[in-house]
C-alpha cells in the first residue's frame, strides 16, 4: 500500500519489461514479490525511467533489495526510481539487510558495502593474541571477541551500546593504567625532606602587602606536607589567572631553600621568565636568597650566560634553556613549572630526572576540565584556588563589531585621560597574504596616530630581546601609555594599571587564550574593561565570544571550550605522552573514565611492581601502551 516515508523491500523478481513511450523515452520494469512475507505479498513493480544501465543490472529470478517511497498507480503499486541492490546469497542478507548496519567513513575506491563484507570476514580471523583480555573481569563484562563483533553487527542497539561500553572501559582501563605505571615509578623514587623550619616562609608571609586567601594557605599547607614527606612531590597547581599562584610558588620555594636545596622555576617564555625573575627577586633577595636566570640556549642570540658561581645559586629562573646540559644543579630539592601545558611530559621528566628525586610543583592558569586531570595530569596530585584576591578590579567584557571602531577609539582615549594603560593586541606580527586578519607591525603606526599624544609602543616576539626588555619596563612603570602587541604577553605580565585590552580579530583566538590574554588587565584596584572586536558574524563566534561576556570564571570557560571545541585540541595528546583515543570520549563517557581509574589504582595498591602472576597481562598491556604514545614527545 501507499506510503509517505520511503520504506526498505526484500523479495525475488518475477519479471522484467522495457517499454517505450513518447518516442524515444524508456521505462524499465522490474516486478518484485516475496509470497511468504506479509509485506511482499502484492507484486511491487519497480520503475526506472531512461537509465539503460539498470536493466543489465537486474534479471527475472534475481534477489532484490529496494528502498524507496511506493506509490498506488490504478491498480499497481509502484516504486519510482527506488535505490537497489542485488543479493547473491544470504550471507549478504545477513550483512547488509535488515538489521543495524554500520557505515564507515568514506574510503576512496572503496564502496561501504565492499568495506563492510572486508571487516565482516576479518572479524573471523582475530588471533586470539589480540583477544587478551585487556581489563579485569569486574569492570568489563564478556569477551572482548564478543565486543568487537557486536560494535559493528550489533543484534539491537542495546548490544550496541553494551559492545562499546565494554571496549571504552577497556581503552580507558589501558590508559589509566599506563597513569597509574607513572604514579607508582614517582612514588618508589629516592628523595629527601625538602621541608625548612619555615622560618623564611613567615618573614616573607608577614611582610606582604596583603593577605593571603584562604585557598592560597591550603594549598601551601598540601605542599608543605609533600616536601616533608621523604618521597617526591608531583603536585598540579590550579588557579584562574591573578589568583595568586606565583606567591604560593614563592613560599614552596622558600621551604626548599631553608632546608638548605636548591630550586628551579621554568617558564614558557623569555619575557614571563623575565618577569619571575624580577618579582621573586623583589620578595627573596631580602631574604638573602641569590637568585640567577638563564633564558636561551648558547646558539641562541638570545643566550643569557651564568655569571662565575650562579650554578649554586639558590634558585635559578629561566626557560626550556633549564633543560640543557650547560645548566647543572649542585642541588637541586624543588622544581617549579609555569604554565605546564605549554611543556611535554618528557620536558618535566627531564628537568627532574636526577638522583635524588627533587620535588617538583607545575602551574597552570589554564583550568582543566575534571575528566583531563584523571588523563594528561594524572600523575599528579592536585590543588585548586579556587578563590580571588579581595583587592582585584571588576572586569567587563563587551564583543563589539569594526563597524563600532569609532565609538571604541573614543572610549579608550577616556580610559587614558583617566590614566589608565591599554594592551591591543593581534593575532599576527606581519600581515599575510592568505589571510584577512590584522597584524601588530602594521597596525603600529595608525595606533599611534590614533592615540597621540600618548606614548605607544610596539612588543612582539621578533624584537630583540634587550629592546623587549626595555619595552616591558617602560609599560610597567608608565611611561609607556599603550602596548601594541601580539599574543607574547598572554601569560604572567603583571601591570596593575593597565585597565584596558582591545582584542582585534578575536574571532582568531582559542576561548581559553582570550581568556589568558584578558587575564593581564583587572590586577589592581581599577574597574578593567576588555573589547573584543570582529567582523565575523559566525554562529561560533557568537557563541564563543558571549561566553566571556557571561563570565570571568576560568573554570566555567574551560568547560564552555570543551563543549565547543571538543576534548580533542584540550587533551593534548603529544604534549602529555598518552596514546590516542579510538573509540572512549572524555567528556561523555566521564563515569567510565572513573571507573576504569579506579580499577587501575586498586590494582597498583596492592601489587605496585606488578609481580603476581595474575598482573603479568597488565605489564605487557602498559608496555603496549608506552610503545603507542607519540614520538616527537618533547
């Protein structure tokens, strides 16, 4: 009978016609009917219209299956144009046709019904190698066998999703387990105390200008007990940007450097290592704490030599140059880490790779997702402050259009005469010719036109580094009034009168980095206004741009970027050394990850070096796993 849906028939072709019409017009004919099935049991007569390769294709006393939409012509109901495949025998029936069938993505040369017959016989042929089952029999139910067939010829979707349950738990066990390998290694690792009397940390406490927040002082009270603990410390420390994460770093390093060690403090860039260098300075050299930096490699230009006697200084500041050889420690006990997903896992491992184990504390300003702290930073233990300065300005952002560029220009120019300092910044350094986005060098000169009388200038990761140097101090003691530059100041510059920030091309930037750049204004006293300006009417773009408008929490930022982007760019899977996911998803199959987390560090409780025999599959399995992990891991 008729219907309004295109409906899928199975059934045996009775007969076949050509019949011309109008001349030169044809229509062929083929009449399909399955007498035992109650859906076929009327003849469906399917017609083609001027498709001559058709009628080579089908013959009478063929299997037919059709889709398409039937429709009643008089006495006949037809099927005009209907899709079609021929079965040669049941085996296809049972592949192909009435049941949930997979489609894979499109390979070239290569039909999905071709593809599907391929892996159909390959399931067969499986060695029972592979089959190893990779995760204890309390966490995955079945066999591993029985998971792969029915995740791509499932007999329901409830064994759909039963299959792939089992094979996320299996692939999340693996890398959990691989997590869990690192954790246990740390632990086992020879180190010292690395904790003084604390007489340095209350000098320095008693002499800040403010008072420390309740999370900052739970935090130092976890690291205290880590450095004390006689095994080293592999702590995560996260904190949304101007949460003051750079003083809790200050009193780890001062317990080091009392119980007589020494510390290392590596930053991403030149110019954040630069500023570390002259905030801790400020706060340690009171104290009597030498403090050296170290910021390039020899072949670099911008190598920065250690003075005679700076190898023994108590805490050495610098960039990825820590991790050469020409830098030596005499003894190391702390290392500390800014912005640690800007480094690799090997990067870390290297800086802490000396007998004794030194402690070691990495920061972050970019919020993690929950479910990532269980992936990439499950190694480590976590600490959160999760709690502001009382002594921070209000920040509003506001997303405005070019075309709004008037009502903007006016605006900053206010803020200056009020006394305010201003960042602009662009996605570029020099212009390009693929893209239609504005570029620092070449906005320059019409900023300064634009802002005249007051002092620009122009910062980027080009310029030399004396000259960048120079560009900084000027801006933090004001006499530079706006600071043209590119994203080189996303993390660390602190200026508290800087107030203002104007983004241009901000449809170019990652929400998380916006973030991070929005992050150098609100650190004094000042309201902060941050513009985010662009031409892109994106749906995207809108929704990106109006999470910052809605909120100035890291955290809820993080997750927003996760819901739009997806955990693929956030996971950072060469960076952590992780293998890749196949089939799990971070953010939705979040209660698997946990549960294969918890398996994984029930097992390592009770056997850590994985000698009962019972445990011999879960060493070869991180064996396999740490083969798989990324090669250009650096």
């Amino acid at each position: 009978e008729e219907s309004d849906f295109p409906i899928c028939l199975c059934g045996e072709v009775t007969k076949t016609s050509l019949r011309r019409f109008g001349g030169w017009k044809k229509i062929f004919e083929a009449t399909l009917q399955e007498p035992k099935s109650n859906v076929l049991s009327e003849p469906v007569v399917c017609r083609w219209f001027n498709l001559h390769y058709v009628q080579k294709m089908i013959a009478t006393g063929q299997r037919l299956v059709v889709f398409g939409r039937p429709r009643l012509r008089g006495k006949r109901i037809c099927m005009d144009h209907p899709e079609f495949e021929v079965i040669e025998n049941d085996e296809e029936i049972s592949i192909h046709f009435r049941r949930i069938t997979p489609i894979y993505p499109a390979t070239e040369g290569i039909s999905q019904r071709v593809l599907r017959s391929i892996i159909y016989r390959l399931l067969n042929e499986i060695s029972d190698e592979l089959l190893e089952a990779p995760a204890p029999v309390d966490l995955v139910q079945g066999e591993k066998r029985d998971a792969i067939r029915a995740i791509h010829f499932p007999e329901s979707w409830k064994a759909r999703d039963a299959a792939r349950e089992h094979l996320v738990l299996s692939e999340f066990f693996a890398m959990q387990m691989l997590i869990a390998s690192r954790r246990s290694e740390s632990s086992t690792r020879i180190s010292e105390s690395h904790c003084g009397s604390g007489t340095m940390l209350d000098k320095f406490v008693n002499a800040l200008p403010f008072e420390l927040t309740g999370a900052q002082l739970k935090v130092i009270a976890e690291i205290r007990r880590d450095l004390a603990a006689g095994r080293p410390m592999n702590r995560l420390l996260q904190g949304d940007v101007g949460s003051g994460k750079t003083v809790v770093a200050i009193a780890a390093i001062l317990l080091a450097v009392e119980s007589g060690f020494q510390a290392a403090f590596m930053a991403p860039t030149q110019i954040l290592a630069e500023q570390h260098y002259t905030v801790l300075g400020r706060w340690l050299e009171p104290l009597g704490i030498r403090i050296a930096l170290r910021t390039a490699a020899r072949q670099e230009e911008t190598f920065l030599p250690l003075i005679a006697g700076d190898e023994n200084a108590d805490v050495i500041i610098g960039t990825h140059a820590l991790l050469y050889d020409t830098v030596s420690f005499s003894n190391l006990g702390l290392a500390v880490i800014d912005e640690q997903h800007k480094f690799g896992v090997a990067q870390r491992a290297r800086l802490t790779a000396r007998e004794p184990a030194p402690d070691t504390l990495v920061m972050t300003a970019t919020p993690i997702p929950r479910t990532l702290t269980m992936t990439v930073y499950g190694d480590l233990d976590v600490s959160i402050i999760d709690e502001m300065p009382l002594n921070r300005g209000k920040i509003v952002t506001a997303v405005r259009d070019n075309s709004k560029l008037g009502e903007v220009l006016s605006f900053l120019r206010t803020q200056l005469e009020k006394g305010r300092q201003l960042y602009v910044i662009y996605p570029l350094i020099d212009e390009s010719d693929k893209l239609d986005v504005k570029a620092a060098s070449a906005e320059y000169e019409l900023w300064r036109e634009r802002l005249r009388p007051e002092p620009c200038e122009l910062l980027h990761g080009r310029i030399p580094a004396p000259e960048k140097q120079g560009t900084m101090e000027r801006f933090r003691r004001g006499i530079t009034k706006a600071l043209i530059s590119t994203t080189v100041i996303e993390v660390g510059v602190d200026v508290p009168n800087a107030a203002v920030m104007l983004i241009e091309n901000a449809e170019r930037f990652g929400l998380s980095q916006l973030h991070q750049l929005r992050g150098r204004i609100g650190r004094g006293e000042h309201k902060s206004y941050c513009i985010l300006l662009t031409s892109d009417k994106s749906k995207e773009t809108a929704a990106k741009l109006a999470v910052l408008e809605r909120t100035n929490n890291g955290f809820e930022v993080a997750e927003a970027d996760w819901d739009l982007r997806g955990p693929g760019d956030l996971l950072g899977t060469a960076q952590s050394g992780l293998p890749a996911l196949k089939i799990g998803n971070l953010k939705t199959d979040a209660g698997l990850m946990r549960r294969a987390r918890a398996a994984a560090m029930s097992i390592f409780a009770t056997d850590p070096r994985l000698e009962l025999a019972e445990n011999q599959r879960f060493r070869r399995l991180i064996v396999e796993q740490q083969g798989r992990t990324f090669s250009n891991v650096s």
